[in-house]
C-alpha cells in the first residue's frame, strides 16, 4: 500500500513507535486491526496521550476510552470509527464520516484503507 496520508511526520513516528512497543509489527508487517485504530488514535499528540492508557498488547479498551475521555466533535467520530474498525467494538454510521473536516474525513478514509489492507514497514519508508 504506497502514498499514506499522514497529518505530520510526528504522526508517522507516533504511530510505528507504539507499533514497535506493543509489539504488533511482525518481520516487514504491521498487524492490520492495531494499524487501523492506532493511525486514528496517534494522529494527534493530544488525543494520543489521553488515549496511550487505554491501549496495550492485550487489547484497546474503546468502551472504558469513549466514556472516560472528553472527545469533541471529529475527534468522537475517528475513535468510534478506530473502535470499529478494531473488532467492531464501537457502533458508527457512515453517515457520521460526513461531520468530519477535509483532513479528518481522509484519515477516516485512509484507516479504512488500512484495516482491508497489509502495511509494510517498507511502504512506511517511502514518504511521510
């Protein structure tokens, strides 16, 4: 999978550092329900930090996440949509993507892009 929109290169690094720690990369291979949720969740430094603690090897806690955390507007949508995408453990309508700004609403498209399909450390390489 080559040209991956990424909001800023400290999206990119977020996103493989935590990969790497978790340990959901395999040889060249991420694993696609991690890669999904987490390209959503480190997008921004700010929703990354309220939501590192919800996150682990063993699982991501989107229940515990949506009722704990203060999620407004956009923010809401992208982790019901990582949640989704996960392991179907949150509920959205399509309908809801169309609340999201330009930039939002192509991460939402480019998670979904994820989730269906292999990420290589190698296409990762090739372009922030």
């Amino acid at each position: 999978m080559t040209n991956i929109f990424f909001k800023s290169a400290a999206h990119k690094e977020r996103l493989l550092t935590v990969m790497g720690q978790i340990g959901k990369i395999y040889g060249e291979n991420l694993d696609q329900e991690y890669t999904a949720a987490l390209y959503l969740l480190t997008s921004d430094q700010t929703t990354w930090e309220k939501a590192q603690e919800y996150v682990s090897s063993t699982g991501i806690d989107f229940d515990a996440m949506l009722k704990e955390m203060d999620l407004s507007g956009g923010y809401g949508v992208l982790v019901s949509l990582a949640g989704n995408l996960f392991n179907a453990q949150t509920e959205l309508s399509p309908i809801e993507l169309i609340r999201l700004d330009d930039k939002n609403f192509t991460l939402a498209l480019t998670a979904l892009k994820l989730r269906r399909y292999s990420l290589r450390i190698s296409d990762l390489k090739s372009k922030t």
